[in-house]
C-alpha cells in the first residue's frame, strides 16, 4: 500500500514540476493525484514544494487553481509568469 501511496506523490510531484508557475484546476489534480488530493499536496509541501492554492468566485461558484511556485532549495519567484491563463478550456 505504501508504494502505490509513493507512486501518487511523485506523480503528483512531477505533474506540478511540468507546469510550473501555471494554474492547475482542482480537476486536473485530481485526475493525478486521485480522491486524496489533498495528502498528496501536503506531502509534496513537506518535501520543500511550494504549492499554492487559489480560489475565487465566479458568478457565485468557488473555482480553486494550485501553482507550483518554487521547489526544494529554490527562492519562490516574486515575478512568476504572468502570461494571463483561460478561465475555461478551449
């Protein structure tokens, strides 16, 4: 059981590292790091990456984004892309 709980982190793990510094919807984390997202992000953050968690109201539903921010050893960048994301898939 621990092993398929290790393969979900790093996997959760290399999924923000390929998208850094970009919004990740909470569907598309969970679609890596399954039902628990949540462990496995707070796994990833005891391990030294910086994961933030964005949430705002649109037309009165709650839309939450996670954004890789800096890894282990790394200064967090105070000038991240800045390159606007869609609000809604193409």
């Amino acid at each position: 059981m621990r092993h398929h709980r290790q393969s979900r982190v790093q996997a959760t793990i290399a999924f923000f590292i390929a998208h850094k510094h970009k919004r990740l919807s909470l569907l598309d984390v969970q679609r890596v790091a399954g039902a628990q997202h949540g462990a496995r992000i707070k796994e990833a953050r005891a391990l030294g990456y910086q994961i933030d968690n964005i949430t705002e109201r649109v037309d009165g539903e709650v839309h939450s984004w996670y954004i890789l921010r800096a890894e282990p050893g790394e200064a967090a960048s105070l000038f991240p892309d800045l390159t606007p994301q869609p609000r809604y898939p193409d």
